[in-house]
C-alpha cells in the first residue's frame, strides 16, 4: 500500500492491485476523481484517521468500478435488466423517509438496496453464486462498528444495520457524482466545483449499478418486483431522476425545516468529528442548510414544469401517526395492491425497529448556527407552499 497521499495515480494503481484488474471502462470518474482527491488533501484537514479512511474509501471505490466492468464484460446481459417503475422516497432528511421506506421494503414483492450493498456494489472476482454467506457483509459490519465506536451518538441520529435497506446515495458516490463525500469531511473547493456540474454521468451510472445488482439478487433467489429507493440527495437532481427513470413514481415527505436541519446537521458533523479534530458544526450547518434549501426550489420547479402525476405527498406527522394509512395511499398511488401478507410483514418490522429502542438524540439549533427565522427565510418558497398553509 502506498504511503497516505490523495494522489490520483497512486489511488487508482492501489485499486488495480485489489483484484489485478485494469480496466475501467469509460473516463467520466477521472476528473471528479482528482478534484477530490485534490479537496480531501487541501481542505478537510483530516487526522489520521480520516487520512486512512477516506483514502481506502476511494480505493475501495475504484475497486468496485473495476470488479463491475469485469462483471460486465464477463455477462453482458446484466445490461439487459429492466429498472421498472422504481419508487423513489425522498424528502428533506428527518421526515419519516427511512422509516416509510423500510417498511414498505419489508414487502417481500419490492427490492431495496441493503446497506452492504450501495456500500460495495460488486462482489469480487470469484464470487460463487450458490455459496452460503457473502464476504461484503462482514467488511459493510465492520465498518458499521467502527464507526460507531468513534462515535456511538450516530445510532440515535440514523438506524444503523449493515443488513438492512439503506439510502442509495452511496451508489451515486461510485461515480463521484454525489455529495456523500461531503457528509464525511469539509471539502467545499469540491462541492462548488461539482454543484456545476451536469450529474447525467453519475444517474446513468447508478442505473447500471441498479441493473447488477437486480441482477445478483435475481442469481441469490432473490425476487421483487420493482425497487423501492431512497434518498434526499434526489431532491437536488429531480430532472434527472425522470431523465434516466421516464415512468418513475415519486414519494415527497414534508416535514418543517426548522426541526429537520439541525438534525440532520448534527448527523453531518458527528461524522465530520470522526475523521477531522477540527470540524466546525456551524460550517457544517451552514453549508447542507444552503444546499438543501437550494436542492428544494430545485424540485418545487421539476414538479411545475412535469406537472403533479408522477409525485404523491405525505407528511411527517401523518407518517408517524397513522405509518399503515399512509402506506396504503402510496401503494394506491402505485396502482399495487396492499396484500395481507404484506401488511404482516410490515407490522412485523415496525415491531421490531420501534424508534423508542434508540436512544434519544438531543440537539439545538444554535449548536449549528441556526436562527429560527433564519431557516424559515432560507426555505421560504417551500415552507409556504407545504408547511405554513397545509395541515398535516
């Protein structure tokens, strides 16, 4: 392993060496490459830790660039799976998204990404199709437990299981074409250069990476019928969401933001503390309040120039009063039939991942720089057309 540098060249001949494979197939990963490398060398300040960590994350991310072309060459037909009808369930984190997409994952008639893999999408070169077990699952859990050791308050922000379904960002950052990196450190030469940036490579990428991994579930046993997907990351690329997706169907969940941001900050900067002992939760504050307001309008103009049909709204107090009533609308909206059976199953999820069995995250919004009014000036145009004039 070469020494800790964010150098380009020694990055990718360190991810060639994981599996002996060289080929990459397109360029599109070199630039946003080498603009983070060049951002998590000059800005994060990372200790070391994070040098160790982020760094075998870009190894490992180009590793599994190179185990999928491999896959792709040996099986051509995996480019022939059809991504069909995917729902997306997205909204400003911390409004119910997570649980409204578990639950209906639970549905054995949908497929969800598992946390193991968006983290590790390729399994390696030799991987036997008929073998018990999967050795991605016990790298995706030792890396869950790491991460909570460094900071165990990330359980009460977010539901943790390396088994369970997860937000599908991390298929997105296989390409760079995403913010995920950000969440890990204080990169914003990077950011800025990539909010500029037509992210059409990185969506058509994570449909290939959706058609392997239908593909490998399919080869496990695997059934579904159509994939359920989450993560307020869409909300900043809603176009190309139905560029890629045409007959996509659309979950938007509504919750103020004036109680989401500073959640979902601390989140940010429980991470950011892990891997930099200089991280600054009002950086951090300041910088996804901008994006997500930013990300918001985005999506209000999609949905006026595409019109309503394809999207249906709920609302975070109704998600957690009445979770069942609110599934059902979405399998209306879906034109699926809500079975007993998947209604069992649901029931038998929630029971057993009540949010009371975390334990309680405490946070306020002068932690992170944040004014009430500040927020509700920020996200003015969304809060008056889905929070101050509607009832949830």
């Amino acid at each position: 392993m070469s020494a800790q540098r964010f150098d380009a060249d020694e990055v990718v001949a360190d991810a060639r060496a994981v599996d002996g494979l060289h080929e990459f197939g397109d360029e599109d990963y070199r630039e946003p490459l080498e603009r983070i490398l060049w951002s998590l060398e000059q800005e994060a300040q990372l200790n070391d830790v994070g040098r160790s960590v982020l760094r075998q994350r870009m190894v490992d991310i180009l590793a599994t660039r190179l185990r999928v072309q491999y896959y792709l060459q040996r099986f051509p037909e995996i480019l022939e799976e059809q991504i069909v009808e995917p729902l997306f369930i997205v909204g400003l984190p911390r409004t119910g998204t997570t649980m409204l997409h578990r639950t209906i994952a639970a549905d054995h008639r949908m497929q969800a990404p598992l946390w193991y893999e968006v983290r590790y999408p390729s399994p390696a070169p030799d991987w036997d199709f008929t073998a018990a077990g999967d050795a991605r699952i016990g790298l995706a859990q030792a890396e869950m437990a790491a991460m909570l050791e460094a900071n165990p308050e990330l359980l009460a922000i977010h539901p943790m299981d390396a088994l369970g379904p997860d937000e599908d960002i991390m298929l997105l950052e296989q390409s760079f074409y995403s913010f995920n990196t950000q969440a890990y450190a204080n990169i914003p030469s990077f950011d800025a250069w990539l909010e500029e940036q037509d992210h059409t490579p990185g969506y058509r990428y994570f449909y290939r990476l959706l058609q392997f991994l239908q593909w490998q579930k399919r080869h496990t046993g695997q059934g579904g019928q159509r994939w359920v997907l989450k993560a307020p990351h869409h909300l900043h690329y809603m176009d190309l969401v139905f560029k890629v997706f045409p007959d996509a169907k659309v979950v938007q969940s509504h919750r103020d933001p004036v109680e989401t941001l500073p959640s979902l900050t601390s989140l940010i900067a429980g991470v950011w503390t892990i891997y930099s002992d200089v991280a600054d939760p009002v950086e951090a504050g300041r910088q996804w309040s901008r994006k997500f307001a930013r990300g918001m309008r985005h999506t209000m103009q999609v949905r006026e120039r595409l019109g309503e049909e394809a999207f249906l709204d709920l609302w975070f107090a109704d998600t957690v009063s009445r979770p069942l009533g609110e599934i059902h609308r979405i399998y209306d909206f879906l034109g699926m039939e809500l079975t007993g059976d998947a209604r069992a199953e649901m029931a038998r999820w929630q029971a057993f991942n009540r949010r009371e069995m975390r334990p309680p995250h405490a946070y306020a919004l002068r932690d992170y720089g944040f004014t009430e009014a500040g927020l509700k000036a920020q996200f003015q145009p969304y809060r008056e057309r889905f929070i101050s004039t509607v009832s949830g």
